[in-house]
C-alpha cells in the first residue's frame, strides 16, 4: 500500500529542521571527524574512520530521502466545513469499551508517534474514525478482538 502524502503544518516544519541539521550541523561535524581519522594513517583498523564514514552513508541516505519527500508532500490545513467531523489533522477523543478515553491527532504516515498519540491516517483504525461526528459509535476489530468505541470530542487546532 502506498503511503499517503499528508502531513500537518507541525510535521513538516519538523522534517525540514532534521534535513537542515543533518546537512547543515551533523554531515560536517562528521566530516571533520573522518578526516582527523583519516589522518592518523592506518584506514583498515581505525575504528572513528569505519564508524565515521558509516555515519556518513547514513546521513546522505536519510537526507537525500527527506529532500524527495518533502517535495511529495502535501500540507492539509483543516477547513471550516470540516468542523464536527474527523478528517485530517483532527485531535479525536474515543471512549473504547465504555472504559477508557484516549486522544489521538490524525497525521499523515510520515510523521505518526503513538506515544504521543499521533496517528496515521493510513492506518485501518484511523480509517475507521474519518468522517465520524461526536457521539458517533463504531466497532474496530484487531488481533484483540472486536472493541466498541464511541467518538466523545474532535477538535481542530
């Protein structure tokens, strides 16, 4: 399944300040390290030169990843029509089982974290809560079982 290309205004900020890290602070402080190994003769068993030039791979990888990504993606700005239903971008407050309440953000795939309850909106439960009003009731079916869930607020920030 192909990833979406959503993604809130925060979570692009946040890519772009990763790719200007690692290109603009990370790659040199890097470089410089690798050169000073470099320096010290013998390459083969130089274990700050390997690991250096490892990083280096590393951080050219991911920066040339986020340069193509960040050209793919799309910032979703919440609309006023969208206001009482969850879309995009919303925070959603779900009561599962009549028990416990839980918030989640729907964000796009690149910038999920459930501990911080960001969740993507490619994932079957966050399909499951678009386009749900308040007191909107639905079952979600997992490796757990079935659950009840009830959608008790949705807001936009």
């Amino acid at each position: 399944m192909k990833k979406s290309n959503y993604i809130t205004r925060e979570g692009y900020d946040c890519l772009e300040r990763e790719l200007r890290y690692l290109w603009k602070e990370e790659r040199p402080r890097i470089t410089k390290s690798v050169s000073e190994a470099a320096a010290l003769g013998d390459r083969s068993e130089n274990a700050e030169y390997i690991y250096g030039k490892r990083r280096l791979r590393e951080i050219d990888r991911r920066v040339r990843f986020l340069n193509k990504r960040l050209e793919e993606l799309q910032v979703v700005y919440p609309s006023p029509q969208q206001e009482g239903k969850a879309y995009f971008g919303a925070f959603v407050t779900v009561e599962k089982d009549a028990e416990e309440e839980i918030e989640y953000q729907l964000v796009g795939p690149d910038e999920f974290d459930l501990r911080q309850g960001k969740l993507s909106i490619d994932s079957p439960f966050a399909r499951a809560i678009l386009g749900k009003k308040v007191d909107d009731e639905f079952e979600f079916s997992s490796a757990a079982g079935v659950s009840e869930y009830y959608i008790v607020a949705i807001r936009y920030k």
